[in-house]
C-alpha cells in the first residue's frame, strides 16, 4: 500500500504539470492573413466611393418616367434599359415643368447625367433633344 502512494502522487504530477504549465504560456499571438488585416481591404474602398461618384453620361431613348418611385428609365442603342433614381435637385434641360414634363416626353432622345453610388444611378441632369427649351 505505501508503494502506491508514490505511484499515484508520481501520476498526479504528470497529468497536472502540462495543465498548469500551459495556463501559464500566453495565447498564441494571430498570424497575420489578408483576411484577418483590415487595414489593407479597408484603404481601396475610398478609393472605389471617388470612382463611383465620378460624373457619367448616358444617352437613349426616353422609356418611362415613375413619378412615384422618382425613376426614369432610358434604353440604350444598344437595346439595354437603364433605370435612373431623380430628385429635387436634378435638372432638366429642354423640356417644360421639370421631371414631371417627360412623362409626354416618351420616345424622346435624352442625355443623362448621373453619379453612381453604391448601386443606385441617380440622374443629376436630364437633356431632352429636341425639347421645347432645347438650343436650336
């Protein structure tokens, strides 16, 4: 029975030493990854938001005008629909009473100015070629 006691003691250390040692080690620090560094996915995305709301144009065929929505819709020559959000501030040229003047305008050949942000394609200018207002 007294050799016991020396066996079990010697086991208890073993199993104890590893536990305790490892309580006493600091977590290991995170490797660094691509996906783990958010400095380096985060610095393009200014980048991308100046791209996007860089001024563009298009010009089509004057489709639709949603009042309600605050949309109107042009098809390219290349046969693409193309849908534009408007608001207050967007200015048109060539036709009477703002945007609620090209809904007679349908058919008519416009030139959209617009800034894309985040998906959505909002008119800043609409010229109608053409309109009542138009250079002649």
């Amino acid at each position: 029975m007294k050799q016991m006691i020396p066996a079990i003691a010697a086991a208890a250390f073993f199993i104890a030493t590893p536990a305790l040692a490892g309580a006493q080690t600091p977590p290991p620090s995170p490797s660094p990854s691509p996906t783990a560094a958010p400095a380096p996915t985060q610095a393009p995305a200014p980048m991308a938001e100046r791209r996007s709301a860089k001024a563009e144009t298009a010009k089509g065929e004057l489709v639709k005008v949603d009042a309600d929505a605050k949309s109107i819709t042009i098809k390219g020559s290349d046969g693409i629909e193309t849908v534009f959000a408007y608001n207050d501030t967007t200015e048109v040229a060539g036709g009477r009473d703002g945007v609620a003047g090209l809904a007679t305008k349908a058919g008519s050949k416009v030139t959209v100015h617009f800034t894309s942000a985040a998906g959505a394609k909002t008119a800043t200018k609409i010229e109608v070629q053409g309109g009542a207002d138009a250079p002649k």
